[in-house]
C-alpha cells in the first residue's frame, strides 16, 4: 500500500496550497534534523522530515497532485503515461 502525502501532512484532500504550505511549515521546524540532533532523535526525525519533504513535494505540485490523486503513490512512482502532463516514466523523490 502506498503512501499517503496527506495523512502525513495532516492535511484533507481538500486541502488548499496555502493550507498544505502553512502544515508543512509547521512540521518541518518540529522535525528538522539540525533541530533534533541533540535530543537522541536524529534518525527518526531524519525520516519524519523526508517524509513531510515528499509529500510537500507532490501536494504543492498540480499536475503531481493530480496525477496522486488519480493514481495514487505507488502507481505515480511506477509510472503513469499520461499525454496532457508527459508523465511516462515514474516520479522520484
């Protein structure tokens, strides 16, 4: 089963780009690895924060958003031919 960019986002899917930023935001200062690497979480927050980076990435895009929303993770990383955006090989983070 695929990743879901707005559970760990914490965000809806009707989510706006502006909600979408402003969680992003949040969560990346709570878990950005220059701000944990004194406490004993470095690792954890390392993934946390990859994780948030991601989905931003894909939640901020449109063309990626929908092509997420349509597809879901797994099939947008295997890869999806879609004439109107290109999208023929897989989307990597």
């Amino acid at each position: 089963m695929g990743k879901d960019y707005y559970s760990i986002l914490g965000v809806t899917r009707a989510a706006t780009n502006l909600q979408i930023a402003s969680q992003f935001r949040i969560m990346a200062l709570q878990t950005h690895p220059d701000k944990n690497k004194d406490n004993g979480r470095l690792a954890l927050c390392t993934y946390a924060f990859s994780e948030i980076c991601e989905a931003y990435e894909v939640l901020s895009t449109p063309e990626l958003r929908e092509v997420y929303d349509k597809y879901g993770e797994e099939l947008m990383k295997s890869g999806v031919p879609n004439k109107k955006y290109g999208f023929t090989a897989g989307y990597t983070f």
